[in-house]
C-alpha cells in the first residue's frame, strides 16, 4: 500500500490525540477545514472511517483508536531523533562527560568531593556508574574511566596514584588491653578480610611473620564493608591510601604501624578519543584532587 500523505497523517494524529479538530488546527497552524480535508483524505486512502462525527464533536473509530496510538509512538520517536541530533542536542552533548568509576574509588574517596566539582562548574553535567570487576573496566563507551588494574603497556591507560596498603582500625580498638602495638600482636586481633584472606597473607609475609595465620576473621566483597566494619571497632582492615584518607584526616580510622607496602595495582585513568568540554574540565579537576591525595598522603 502506498503511504498516504503524511500531512494527512500528521493532522489526524493530532486530531485524535487532542479529541478536537479545531485544536488540531491550531497546534498545526492549520484551519479546521484544512484539518477536515486531510484526514478525508486520509479516510480514502485507508477505505475506512476514523471519526463518527456528531454535533460539536468527533470519536474515534475503534480501528482508527490503535491507529492513532501507534502513530503518536512513531512521531514521538521523530521528534526524540530530531531532537539528539539537532544544535542544541549537541550543545547538551558538549556539557556532559559519562564516567565509569572503580566503586571503591567512588564509594571512599570521589563521592565526598564531587560537590567541589559542581560547585566550580555548575553547567557541567556527569553520567556516572560504577564497576566492581578492574578486567571487564566497566561501561566501554564511557567517556572516561577509573580502573584499578596492573600497568598493561596500554598507552590509552595513564597512571593516576600509585597505592600502598597499611592495617587501620577504629581508635577506640587502641584503648583496648590488647590493642596491637606491634605487626605480631595482629595475631590476637580480629582480622578484617577484603574479598579474598591473601592479602593479610602476603602482608604476613613481607613482615617476616609467615607463622601467623591469616585465615580466620570475616571475608567482606564490598572493600566500603570492610572499611566500615573498621570505622565500627570491629576489627583491624588492611586499606589503601585511596580508601581511608578522609577517614584517617576525620579520626574514624587510626594506622596502628608506620609500615607500608606497595601493590601491583594503581588506580588508572582511561579516555576515549575526542574530547568534549566538560570531559577536559573533569579530566583536569580530577587530576588536581589526585594532586592534593598525594601531597597529603606524601606519595610522590
């Protein structure tokens, strides 16, 4: 069947959404007769009636009601398309930057300085999710992402802060009787694990303790439930610099031992090609706070 014309098509969608010809006319700067006309028109090109017209007013014909419906979708569709691809569209595109954020990074150290970007650019918008697993990286079309990874040689991949890990634990722990002093006393605490008990292992070892067992003590995959169950005198977590500064800057958290032990893994920056303005103002404030992390962190 050939397509009828779509002004016909056009003045009946609006006819039968707005129940009224002559407020047809007037979203479409028609007349009503004009209105009229297209969807007779219309009404022989398709072999039926649309309307059972009365005095002063006009229904729908059951067959003409899903005909209506389905165009009011289509034209919806047209108008949303036009819409992202017109001037202003794009200029909405230039004002906002989509994220993929590392979930600890975002849960215990971004979110709580995200206002100080909002504050510094108000008319930059973000699309934010987060992503647990640093293999998959997160959604791939973001705009920028936060990775916690190994150096892949990926030159797409720039390092942002190298990180070292320490045992933290409440304050209030400290006041305790056995409130560890040194790494050995660590045996008689309760030990906080973070998805798997290798890493109080491997930091076991590097203190020359191999003896001490590291396997008992809750396993937590969420690092925030770690981090919280510390805060809560539940136990003694191992962090790094990223998760517990605010924490330690607060008093929440103290570092019983001045040791420190670097990891393989760093937090990573990735961008896409292109850059939009409001990705170049987050990529430069984000490297500004990452600056300000170091110095009060003393990294290098």
């Amino acid at each position: 069947m050939k397509l009828p014309s779509l002004n016909a098509i056009r003045a009946f969608e609006a006819a039968a959404r707005l129940r009224s010809f002559k407020e047809a006319a007037d979203e479409l700067r028609l007349t009503p007769s004009a209105v009229s006309r297209h969807i007779r028109l219309l009404e022989q090109a398709l072999g039926i009636d649309l309307f059972e017209r009365g005095f002063r007013q006009v229904a729908l014909t059951p067959k003409a009601t899903h005909y209506a419906r389905r165009l009011s979708a289509a034209f919806r569709e047209i108008e949303n398309a036009t819409e992202e691809t017109g001037e202003q569209a794009i200029s909405r595109k230039a004002k906002r930057a989509s994220l993929s954020i590392n979930a600890t990074f975002m849960n215990l150290w971004l979110a709580d300085r995200l206002p100080r970007f909002r504050d510094r650019h108000p008319d930059c918008e973000l699309d934010i999710s987060i992503h647990d697993d640093e293999n998959r990286g997160g959604n791939p079309r973001a705009d920028l992402r936060v990775l916690f990874t190994v150096d892949t040689g990926d030159p797409s991949v720039i390092p942002l802060v190298a990180l070292f890990i320490f045992p933290v634990c409440s304050p209030a722990l400290l006041d305790k009787r056995n409130a560890p002093r040194k790494p050995a006393d660590l045996a008689g605490c309760r030990l906080l694990h973070e998805n798997t008990t290798v890493w109080w292992q491997e930091w076991f070892e590097k203190e020359g303790l191999a003896g001490l067992d590291a396997k008992p003590g809750p396993i937590f995959h969420d690092p925030t439930l770690a981090v919280r169950e510390a805060v809560n005198g539940g136990g003694v977590a191992l962090a790094d610099n990223i998760m517990v500064e605010d924490l330690l800057a607060s008093g929440q958290l103290v570092a019983p031992f001045t040791i420190r032990h670097t990891i393989p893994q760093s937090y990573c920056l990735q961008q896409k090609p292109g850059n939009s303005t409001s990705v170049r103002l987050f990529r430069d404030w984000l490297l500004s706070e990452i600056a300000k992390h170091k110095q009060v962190m003393r990294l290098p």
